[in-house]
C-alpha cells in the first residue's frame, strides 16, 4: 500500500489518513447491525461512533462523568473472573501475569503494557512469543509519567491491572477488528450491562515510536469514562511517505481494569473500588471525616484535571472551586487528607507487585522510580500523621489480592525488611534536609523541575517535603506540574547499545560449533570475509564474548603460520574474530582453528558457579535477590545481586559454603532448547537471572537437583557438564557497588586454589614475623594492635607535657608588643599542639617553625586587631618562600628554602 500522497509520515499525518476514509479503517459489521452513526466531536474535533445520538465524543475532557451512583461497590477479583469467564467462554485462554519487572527485555525497567510480555527484541526487530492464542491475562503495570495526578483526578494510577486480550498471526491466526470489537460490544453490554446508547467508539492511531508497526484504534468509552483501547497492528513503515500492510498481524486489546471496576461500583473515584476494603479501613482508621456531597460534586468535575506540563493545573481546580461555590484554598485543605489517602493506596500497590517480583528502591535505573513513590508516600503519612505505616497498608492489599496473586503475602516477610531498611534511609534523609529546605524556601518560593531534581537527586528531598516544611514558615511553595514525569521519565528504559563495531552485511550465520562440542578445541573453517584484522569464518570453535562471559583466545592456522586471536565478538548472527594480522588470510581459504583449552575451562567453571552463587545467594537472602550484572574472566568472577543492604561476612560465608555444597554433591548441568512459552511455563521468571533472551527457543541451562532443579537460567554461555567438575568455589570480597547492589567477586578451579594457597602463604609469612602458630595469628596480632594503641595514647599525652613545656617558656618570654619567633626541634604534629597552646594563652603572637620548613602563626584571642596570624605567616613567606593558608588566629604554611630567626 503507497502512501505518496503524504508528505511525511507522522502520527498526526497518518490520522488525518485513516479518517479520510473510515469505513477501510475503523467500521465494522457490529457498528452497522447496531446502528452506531459516524460523528464528529464540536469540542476536541475527534471523529467517533454512537448509537445514542451523542454531540459529544465521551472523553472526559469533553463530558463530566455520569456514572457515579450509590451501590455496593464491585469487588476486584470477582469482576476479574467475570472478563476471564466471558473471553474463556469466546476462545481464548486465561494465563497468569508476568512480574512487573520486565527481566526479559533489555530496554525495559518495568513492564508498562500487557503486550510487553510477548514482545522480544531480536536483532533490533520487535518479536511476538506468546504461549497461547488467543489470551487473555490479569497483567499489572508500572508506570510513573502521572504521579502528581494519582489520588487527585480520581483515575490516574502508577499500578494498575492492564487486562490484555490478545490476538496473534492474523490472518493464519487469531482474529481480526471485526471479531474484537463484537467481543468489546458483548462484554460491554452484556457483561458490564450498559445500554449501548452510552457508548462511545473514539478513532485514533497507535504507533511505535519509529513507525515499525502501526495502525488503527478505537478507543471506547461510556458516560465520559475511556474503559478500552483496542489497537490493530496492521502495517508498518516503508519509506519516508510509504507503508504496507504487516504479513502478520496482532490485536492488542488494553481493558483498563481499573476502569471497569470503577464504572460497575459508581463511584466518586477508582480508588473506592479498587482497592476494596483498603481505602475503607485506611480512611476509618485515619478518623477522617470529610464532605462527602462536596466530594461528590468535585469528583464529577474533577476528569478535566490532569497535572500535564501542558495544563494550569491551579486555574482548573480554581474553576472547579468556583462552580462549586469554595474557595481553592478551602477545597485544598478539605480534600487534600483524602487525596493523600487515596496515594498511599496506589504507591503501596505499586510497590507490593515490585517488591514480591524482585525489584528494590535505589538510586539508580527503575529502583529510583520505586524509592520516588515509596518516599511520597512516607511523606503522606507524616504529613497527615496517620495512624498505619506503608508496611501495614501493603500487608492490606497482599491479603486482599492473594486469591488471584498470592505472591503477594507469600512474599510478606522480604517486603517487611526491605521497607524497614527503606524507611530508616529516609528518617536520616529527614533529619539532615530540613535546615537545607528552610535556607531553601528562604531565598525562593519559586523553585525550577531542575532545582527540585538535583535536591531529590543528591539530598533525597522530595517536593512534598519542601511543601510541609515552607507551611509551618507560613510559605506558599508551587511545585512545578511536570516535576515527577522529569524525575522518573530516564528511568523507564535501558539505554541501547551502541553501534557494532563489525558489519554482517549479508553474511550468512556462523555455525557455532562451540554449543555442539564445548570440549572441540581444534577444527578446520572456511574464511567468508575479511574486514582489516577481523575475519568471519563458516564455523567456529571460539566463543565470543557475551552474557558477561569473556571471549575465548587461541590462534588461526593458516598455511602453517599462527595468528593470534585476540578477540570475538558476535554482531547478529554472525561472529568476528580480531587476528593479530591477516596476511596470507583470503575469502575461501580453509584455515584451522586453535581454542587456548586452558582459558575455556577456566571461563566454563567461573560461568557455572556464577549460576550456583545466584541460588545459593537466593536461598539464603531471599527471593527478592536478583541476578543485576556478571563477568567471568579466566582468572576470576564477579556477579552482581540486588539486595537492600551490605551482606554480612557470616552470610558470604554461607552462600559460599552452601555453592561448594552443589559443588561437592556433583550435580549435573544439562542444556536444554525449550519453545519459550514452555520454557516460561516450567522455569517461571527466574528464568532470566542474566537478562533477556532473543528467539523463539531459549537454550536453558539447568542445575539438576533432587526436588526437580536448584538453577534454570536462559544462558548463552559454555558451562561444565557436572558442578564437581568445578572442584572449589571462593568468595574473595564483597563490594557495595551502587544503592541497592552488591558484587561477590570470587574464583573457581585451579584459580580458586591458587588464590587459597597465596592465601595461605601470606598467613605462613605473618606468623613467621610475629614467630607464633597460623592458628595463633589473630589472637597475636589483636594483642599487638591494643599494645600499640596504647602506646599511641602514652606517647599522645607525653607529646601533650612537651607542648605544655614549650608553650610555657616561650609564654615566660615574650616581649610586649612584639611576636615571638622560635625554631624549635620538633616534627609538624607536636609543632601544631605547642602553636595551638600558645593560642589558646593571652598576650601572645608567635611564629613556629621547624628545619622542615613548616611553619605556624598564632595569635591569641586578647590581641584580636592588633596582630593577624595570616599577616606574620605571609611575612615569613616574603622572606624565605612558601605558601599556605588560615584565619587572623591561627594560621600554617610550608616555607621553600630553610628558615632562620
């Protein structure tokens, strides 16, 4: 399909196309057999669809909400299996949700959509790998562009359940617009039971960023309430005015759950029916009293309000206000407990469905998106004093969710501990900002996106901190609107890689021979390519570097000559390997490769402990501890776990015992290429430990164990055939690298012994020193450190009576009205307590000095104006050189040439 008639193709460029002709693009048989008319909204200038004769499209932004009436309020997991029973009833399969952090996507921190569970990245190409066809799945979202909106505008969330419908392969599979949008017409009027003359079909246009693939939706909404947006990913860019229609498309249906629950339930805001008893305990427990009519009437007004960069959001409260007959200030002041409330709801939700899937609050990538909610809400609760912690209200939406996700208290006992650790960082970040808000406020009531990042960023000082503190001054601080979407917009995605440095062109994919033999150390190979000094053969036995396992290193054979090769690296399908030079190498030679053996076993040893540290390190922490980063070079290894705290020398201790445990037991390693969705299925997210993995099969790498496996990871990586092969594993630190991670660097094999017996060796020669057993070492040199502190402290006070006796004579003979000068015998630290007595004396000036050339000036306190201690050191400099620093009272230098008074 050409699209030449436009200029360029844009989001904007391709709506205009799509609503030029609507009948190619948006109408279907149900709209037609119920009588649904094509309209245009006067107020947004949106085209829509309504049976009821509607002027207005629905959006809220055009209509107040109209649903809200006085009913029992519809229960969130009943609802749940009321849509998984309808669409179960039409054909598609109901799976369980993913986590919410979205391990199997390089690009990703969290996941934001349902369709982002079956989205893989191969070769910069988006993939789909789906278990089943058609699905539905109960998936919770993060997302943290509206956190100023949450618990005011009545509808904003930063977690909330995307129910996604989807609809693979069409059309070999799956179905297509008809079919979903006379699914969304039953559920809405059958299921959720309304009339379908409040329905409303709005035309839009869905598109990924780069126009990769795109399409049509329709996004329906019912008395001013947008309850679904079901997306047709049907074509996709082919030059800079063209596009064609995908070979295989996909339904992606987002119902917004939260939306549905809300509208069933009426009322004045999603977060009285969402969170079922939740909000209804808090606000008990709260005492809250507080105009319900009034709140009534501001919740219907409130769907124009949204805290976007674009809108004033004052003005538009002020307008609300005033339709309402409050001042802003008393409508602030009335509702601002209950929105706070309403906050703490959402955040703790967020956080439960984070925390329970393994991620943690931090300064760094997704965790600084967590710890942002998690400290707004602490500041809710000490703002408003109420009377439960964010533990206590997390505990709350575990119980109340645990029968459709009962990870939730399962994991009760991790979340505790973190939030513990979590709350006492953010008391000490309390205790120190206060004296920096109130110099802050002091200056400037006005205060830039960028001022209150970098105060977020370096004194963990959030805005409603700013806010609390400039109320008690009597202050009125404004907060910009878009300050939260900046804070948390660059720790949403994974940064890309950069460019490779190799191009594949056209070449074809390299047989890896290394995965059918990881023991073939030597094999002829074709040459394909030659780029400078890296070649491409049709075969290779050398493993490049990825999934933080280093490159192999050995020599290519050719015509009897060896070149050494220095590096590998796989770009796509194809694997590059760096010679030291490639005379004599040509397209179509067949050369020999040669693996340096030693280094491979090396790199398979280090690479399987590092899998069996990340269970050890599992079942001694915590599940909430995750595989962040690893390396696996030939002499040692690191990887990198989340935990909220340090890990104790105990607790290395006994990951270290428990991996050489799995070590001893001799288990096997087996490598499994499963189908991904089966793989999913059996191993579960643990899965991806090392990240994300390309492909339709995943080459899983499993620890075998007696209960089924003790470690399953989607793994590239070459690994030894049994974990006795491995003979020793030894931590040899454990390092803080960054808020929220640690590092175990550690060594296995030949190098894990080597390290023990240099080890060994240092012990040997200290106790050698101090002529007592290795066994006695610690208890020997213990004593010889408290002898030597002590002595420290006698020497300490001895060199204090010499100061005293210094200062005393020279006190005994200083002339009036003149400064004393002395060259005194004497290191810099007793100089300095002699200079610093002297100052603490009356009536005296002196200069000090020693055949070092330091030097100090002294005034005492009495002669203030008379003599100045920069002064007589400066005249010390004028004379013999030297530089150095001080107040009128105390001042020290260093002179450049020998002094003499």
């Amino acid at each position: 399909m050409g699209g030449g008639f436009l200029n360029m193709l844009s989001k904007e460029s391709l709506r205009k196309t799509f609503s030029e002709n609507p009948t190619k693009y948006y109408e279907v048989p149900i709209f037609k057999q119920e009588g649904f008319e094509r309209k245009r909204c006067p107020k947004c200038g949106k085209f829509f669809w309504t049976a009821g004769g509607k002027e207005f499209c629905g959006d809220s932004s055009c209509v107040p909400y109209s649903f809200f009436r006085e009913k029992e309020p519809a229960d969130y997991i009943e609802t749940w299996k009321r849509y998984e029973k309808f669409f179960v009833d039409n054909g598609h399969t109901s799976i369980p949700r993913y986590p919410v952090i979205c391990r199997w996507r390089d690009d990703l921190y969290f996941t934001i959509a349902s369709i982002v569970d079956f989205m893989r990245l191969e070769q910069g190409r988006v993939v789909f790998e789906y278990p089943e066809n058609p699905l539905v799945v109960p998936q919770m979202c993060l997302r943290f562009n509206d956190i100023p909106n949450v618990g005011v505008t009545g509808r904003h969330n930063s977690c909330f359940m995307m129910a996604g419908q989807h609809a693979f392969n069409y059309p070999t599979a799956g179905y297509w617009k008809d079919r979903c949008l006379e699914l969304n017409y039953e559920f809405m009027t059958k299921v959720m039971g309304i009339p379908k003359t409040e329905l409303t079909y709005i035309e839009d246009v869905w598109a990924m960023p780069d126009l990769s693939s795109f399409g049509p939706c329709v996004e329906t909404y019912a008395n001013g309430l947008e309850i679904v947006n079901s997306v047709f990913m049907q074509f996709r860019k082919t030059g800079e005015d063209e596009f064609n229609e995908l070979d295989l498309k996909v339904i992606d249906v987002g119902w917004g759950f939260e939306r549905i629950v809300w509208y069933l339930s009426g009322t004045p805001t999603s977060y009285d029916a969402i969170f079922g008893p939740v909000v209804r305990d808090l606000i008990t427990k709260a005492g809250l009293k507080y105009d319900k009519d009034l709140f009534l009437k501001y919740a219907k007004l409130s769907g124009s309000l949204d805290m976007d960069v674009h809108q004033d959001v004052t003005k538009i409260k002020k307008e609300i206000a005033d339709k309402l007959g409050v001042s802003l200030k008393e409508l602030d002041e009335k509702l601002s407990p209950l929105e706070a409330i309403y906050a703490i709801a959402d955040h703790s939700r967020a956080l439960g469905f984070a925390l329970a899937d393994g991620g943690l609050p931090s300064n760094l990538g997704g965790g600084y998106n967590l710890r942002v909610i998690l400290r707004r809400a602490l500041g809710f609760i000490d703002e408003f004093d109420f009377p439960f912690s964010l533990m206590d209200v997390i505990a709350m939406h575990s119980r109340y969710l645990s029968p459709l996700f009962p990870e939730l208290e399962e994991s009760l006992p991790e979340m505790h501990e973190v939030l513990e650790s979590e709350e006492a960082k953010y008391r000490v970040t309390l205790d120190k900002s206060r004296k920096i808000v109130l110099d802050l406020i002091r200056k400037s009531p006005e205060l830039e996106s960028s001022k209150l990042k970098m105060l977020y960023e370096s004194k963990g000082i959030t805005p409603e901190l700013i806010q609390r503190v400039a109320a008690h001054e009597n202050v009125e601080i404004k907060i910009p609107t878009d300050f939260y979407a900046e804070l948390t917009k660059d720790h949403v995605y994974h940064e890309p890689e950069g460019k490779p440095l190799f191009d594949p062109g056209v070449l074809p994919k390299t047989f890896e021979a290394y995965y059918s033999d990881p023991d073939l150390y030597e094999c002829g190979a074709k040459v394909l390519s030659v780029q400078g000094n890296a070649v491409v053969f049709d075969r290779t036995i050398f493993y490049p570097e990825g999934g933080g396992q280093a490159y192999d290193t050995g020599a290519v054979i050719v015509d009897g000559e060896e070149k050494e090769v220095k590096e590998v690296q796989k770009v796509g399908r194809v694997i590059f390997h760096v010679l030291s030079d490639t005379k004599g190498v040509e397209v179509g030679k067949v050369v020999r490769l040669k693996v340096n053996a030693k280094r491979r076993r090396a790199l398979m040893r280090h690479h399987t402990a590092t899998h069996i540290l990340i269970a050890s390190a599992r079942k001694l922490l915590g599940k909430h501890v995750w595989q962040a980063g690893a390396r696996k070079d030939e002499d040692k290894a690191h990887i990198d776990l989340t935990f909220y705290r340090k890990i104790t020398e105990d607790e290395l201790r006994e990951i270290e015992r428990l991996a050489n445990q799995v070590v001893l037991d001799g288990k096997k390693v087996c490598i499994k290429p499963l189908d991904r969705g089966a793989a999913e299925k059996r191993y579960g997210f643990m899965l991806y430990q090392g990240g994300g993995a390309p492909g339709k099969v995943v080459r899983v790498v499993e620890i075998e164990d007696k209960k089924g496996y003790l470690d399953a990871e989607a793994c590239a990586g070459l690994h030894v055939s049994n974990t006795g092969e491995i003979g020793l594993i030894k931590i040899i630190r454990e390092e803080r690298i960054q808020d929220g991670v640690s590092r175990l660097v550690f060594t296995a094999g030949e190098k894990a012994v080597e390290f023990v017996q240099e080890q060994e060796k240092i012990l040997q020669a200290a106790a050698a020193t101090l002529r007592v057993a290795p066994s006695q070492l610690a208890e020997t040199t213990a004593r010889f450190f408290q002898e030597w502190k002590d002595r420290g402290k006698r020497i300490s006070e001895l060199e204090s009576v010499i100061a005293d006796m210094y200062a005393k004579e020279i006190i005994a003979n200083v002339s009036e009205g003149m400064p004393v000068k002395r060259l005194l015998d004497l290191d810099a630290d007793l100089l300095q307590k002699v200079a610093v007595k002297l100052m603490q004396s009356k009536n005296v000036a002196a200069v000090l000095a020693n055949k070092d050339g330091d030097v100090f000036a002294v005034v005492s306190q009495d002669l203030k104006g008379k003599f100045a201690a920069m002064k007589l050191l400066n005249d010390v400099f004028a004379k013999f050189g030297g530089s150095g620093g001080g107040t009128e009272f105390f001042a020290r230098g260093k002179a450049t040439t020998p002094i003499s008074f």
